[in-house]
C-alpha cells in the first residue's frame, strides 16, 4: 500500500498533469458536494465549483510538504484545506476581520494539522470511499472490452437476471457467467490499487473488507461483494440525481 501511494504523492509533486485530473476526476464533485454543505445557500454553484478548484490549488501548492506517513486520512487532509478555503470566501464576503485584523489559522496550519476542526462527517466519509469505487469501474471500463463492461453492468451494477443479459445481448448465460467473472477479477484488482492509491492508512485500505469488496478467494463471497458494489453504484447515481439504474429499461442489443 505505501509504494502505491508514495508513487501517487510522487507524480503529484513532479506536477504530472495525469495525476492532477485523477485527483480531481475522483475527489473534485465530492468536494463540490462539502462546500454546498457548508454554505447552506450562502453561496451558488458557480462559487462551489470555483472553491473546489481552489482547494486543489491550495493542495498542489501543500504536497511538497505533506508526509503520508504521519497518518492522517487523504479525506482529513483535503477537508481542512477546503475549510479553510470556503472560510476564506465567506470572510472576503463579510468583510470582517477576525482576532485584530489577522485570520485564526493560517492556510499552512491547516494543512498541517488537519485534526483540528471538526471531524469528517460519515456522509463525507462514504462519498469519499464511494469516490475511490467509482475511480476503479471507470479504469476497468477503459481497460476491458465494451461487451464485456456492459455484461458486468447490467448484470451486476443494473442487478438483472443472467437470462436478462444474456437476450438483450444475444449470447448465451454460460457466455454471461464466464465474461462477468473475468470482469470481477480484474475490477478486484483495480479496486485494491485505486483505494491504495488515494489512502495514506492503513485504516483506509481496510474500508474495502468494512464495504464488502474485500479479496476473497471464496467463490460463495463472489454474490456479497456483487450486493455491496451494486449498492454503492446506486447510492452514487441517487446522490447525483440520476434514476435508480436496476429500474431502467433493458438496453437494446447492440
């Protein structure tokens, strides 16, 4: 897990641009959701985008400094820069001065010790891990066949039947059940390097095994973790407005 994420921290130092993007492919609507949190209506969706930005600026302009092996959670660290960050805009906004002219903690203290302020709240907590999920279906769904991806799809993040799958797609259930596991195992394995990845703990590699997707070479354990993937995948469509994708309509075969 430490190599994984030394390398990650590396390229974000070397300001490796494909680096930038996955953190913020990954992290930034999440972001955007915390800072809508905050504002409670005080400030609009132009801002928040504008805000999740600048937390990422701020945090490009703090990896130097950052040790992972001090052992605060990536989610931690990040939350304290976009506190600061939404309390800059606010103060910019009142046009008040806080302790005689000068801010209480500075942007620097802020990173540095993100324990301080409130703790992350659960829901922040679980978009972050459900980011980290949905970072890996989008690799795996670049790296295997469009076939194979929508067969895992339908099947198990849409929660149809085999038979379902296999007639909408004009193939047989064995065809189904073959290409569907050999989906699973690579997604597996995207699972454990992207969560590793984007974690600075262990406490946070452990969230797989806590979320159901944790590695067993038990083929019985293959349905729990199809279950909890599935739930995940839809928890993040509701989250962002989409419908329910186990109601939709079946695809028409390509």
């Amino acid at each position: 897990m430490r190599d994984i994420t030394t390398q990650f921290i590396s390229r974000l130092r070397a300001r490796d641009n494909d680096a930038w993007f996955e953190l913020w492919e990954a992290f930034g609507p999440i972001l955007g959701a915390q800072l809508a949190r905050w504002g409670r209506g005080r400030i609009g969706h132009e801002t928040v985008q504008d805000l999740s930005q600048e937390t990422m600026a701020a945090l490009a302009g703090a990896i130097d400094r950052h040790d992972p092996n001090r052992g605060a959670r990536f989610s931690t660290w990040l939350l304290a820069i976009a506190r600061y960050t939404l309390g800059d805009e606010l103060d910019r906004r009142s046009a008040q001065k806080r302790g005689e002219g000068r801010r209480a903690q500075s942007l620097e203290a802020a990173q540095g010790q993100p324990s301080q302020g409130p703790a992350p709240s659960a829901v922040y907590e679980q978009e972050i891990f459900d980011a980290k999920v949905e970072a890996a279906l989008r690799e795996v769904e670049r790296a295997v066949p469009f076939e194979d991806f929508e067969i895992f799809r339908r099947r198990v993040l849409e929660s149809r039947t085999g038979k379902e799958v296999a007639d909408s797609l004009g193939i047989s259930q064995p065809t189904v059940s073959r290409r569907l596991a050999s989906v699973r195992e690579i997604l597996k394995e995207h699972l454990r390097q992207t969560v590793a990845r984007f974690s600075f703990t262990e406490e946070e590699i452990e969230e797989l095994e806590r979320n159901g997707l944790g590695d067993n070479p038990n083929q019985k354990e293959d349905r729990t973790f199809e279950d909890s993937l599935a739930e995940i995948y839809h928890r993040i469509a509701l989250r962002r407005g989409s419908p329910d994708p186990s109601a939709q309509a079946p695809h028409e075969a390509p």
